[in-house]
C-alpha cells in the first residue's frame, strides 16, 4: 500500500502534493489508511446505505445488505463515483466509506483475481 498514512478523519490534499507520493511503476495501491485500518468505498442502495450509517454495521438487523452478494470496493473515492455514474446508477445512489481492518483488506487481497 503507498500513500502517506492519514489521521482518523480524511482530508483534502493538493493534487499537486498528492501526486508526489504516488508510485510511478510497477503495481500499487493508493489508499488512506492508518496502522489499523485502509478505507475502501462502496455504493449502496438508499436503504441499506441508511441501515449502515444508523446501525454502523452493513449486517445489521432490518438491512436488505447480503453477505453473499459480490460486491466491488475501491480504495479511490472519484474512481467509485466514476463507477457508480456519479451515484446516479439504479442502487449505487449512496457511497459510503468504510474503515476496514489492516488484517482484513489484506485477507481480502490475498483472494483477490487480477
């Protein structure tokens, strides 16, 4: 993962500075993250994305969110809003980011087919 670690909130950079720290060859992931955790982006239906934010859990009770569906995650905000139409796509009206876990967002990498 390359990008300078980010505090707890997410804050707006100059492009221009941004760009300084990105890796100009080989394989990379841009991400915010922090010794514990990486924020990814998904886009949610108006529902489940409302459950989440008031439960603070996608899995709460009452959420038509499934465990079993596929879903993508992007580390890039306006790479998910390029993907989500600009959250105007029929059931990615809602982006949410979501602090995953170091350890998990590696497990998830480690199953991942490029």
């Amino acid at each position: 993962i390359a990008h300078r670690a980010l505090p707890q909130y997410l804050r707006a950079i100059p492009y221009s500075f941004y760009k300084t720290g990105v890796p100009t060859e080989g394989n990379h992931i841009v991400a915010s993250y922090d010794e514990e955790k990486v924020v990814v982006y998904q886009a949610y239906r108006p529902d489940i994305a409302a459950a989440a934010v008031k439960n603070q859990h996608l899995a709460c009770e009452g959420s038509a969110f499934k465990l079993t569906r596929m879903s993508w995650i992007k580390t890039n905000f306006l790479w998910m809003m390029y993907r989500s139409g600009w959250a105007q796509k029929k059931n990615q009206e809602r982006i949410l980011a979501i602090r995953l876990k170091r350890e998990n967002f590696e497990e998830i990498l480690d199953d991942a087919v490029v």
